[in-house]
C-alpha cells in the first residue's frame, strides 16, 4: 500500500513537469502607439513641479473611450482634472485624441531659468506667490506663463513672464 501511494505521489509530481515541455513560439509584433504623445512634448518642462508632471502624463494617458460620459453622437468631450496644486481642463476628440487643455498650478515652483531671471531684473525682490498657466493646442503648440507676485519689504508687484523667464 505505501508502494502503491509513493508511486501515485511521484507520478502526480512528475507529470506536470512533462507536461511543461513545448516548443518555442513566436510570438506576433506589438505596436504601441502614444495618442497623445504630441501634448507630452509640447507641455514638458524638466524643472516643472513632480505633481505637475504627473498630472500631465494622467492627462495623455486618459483614455475618453472608456470613460462614463463617452458616447459616439458627441465630436469633443470636456474633462477636468484636480490636484491640490491646480487643475487641467482638457478637450479630447471622440478618437481620444487631445485636442486642446487649460492648466493653472498655485505655488507649484518655479524653474531655475525662471527664478534667476526675474532675480536678475528685481534684485532685492523675493517671489511670494506664483501661478504657472499653460495653454495647449493641438495645431498651435503650448505657451507657458507664469505669474508671479514680488515682495520687497512692503511694496507688491505683480509680473508676468514666459517660460524662460523674459518678462512680459
């Protein structure tokens, strides 16, 4: 009986091993393609604030097919996104393409460029508060402002700049 038992114990742990045995398969190319790839390089900016940045990506990566409110009769569809920070509200065609967004980030941080050139224009000025604003869309690019309010001592300004930090 204890033969018999081992036996079936050793063909029951054996089997499956033999089973696993295939040939090699190939497998058919996969193609990723980016829909919105276009917005991601036209909105990117390497100093730009980390929770900025992540609301971008989730921006080019919503998908408006899966989404509740999508239904064919409908050419655009309008979607806002939030963050303590700011907010993006987007326009998306029916193919999910990103056509056009508007961005606002309060005190989100201002890139290196930005900072010492206003620094260099206003030196004994500090920056308070800031707005980043950016505009895209899809035929046009992006235009990238910031607001920014300067303090010296009890005297307030208030500037706007490009994202290079030139006053406008």
């Amino acid at each position: 009986m204890k033969k018999a038992l081992l036996i079936f114990f050793l063909l029951g742990i054996m089997a499956p091993t033999f089973a696993q045995i295939t040939e090699p398969e190939e497998l058919k190319e996969v193609n990723l393609v980016a829909v919105n790839y276009k917005y991601l390089d036209a909105v990117t900016n390497e100093q730009v604030a980390i929770p900025v940045r992540k609301l971008e990506e989730h921006v080019a990566a919503y998908d408006i097919k899966s989404s509740e409110i999508y239904h064919d009769d409908y050419d655009t569809y309008e979607v806002s996104f939030f963050i303590p920070e700011g907010s993006v509200l987007a326009a998306y065609d029916r193919d999910g393409k990103l056509i056009r967004t508007i961005e606002r980030y309060k005190n989100a941080g201002i890139p290196d460029v930005v900072r010492k050139n206003v620094m260099k224009q206003y030196p004994n000025w500090t920056i308070s508060k800031d707005v980043y604003l950016v505009n895209y869309h899809d035929e046009r690019g992006s235009d990238k402002r910031y607001k920014l309010r300067l303090e010296n001592g009890k005297e307030v300004i208030r500037i706007k700049t490009d994202e290079k930090g030139n006053i406008i």
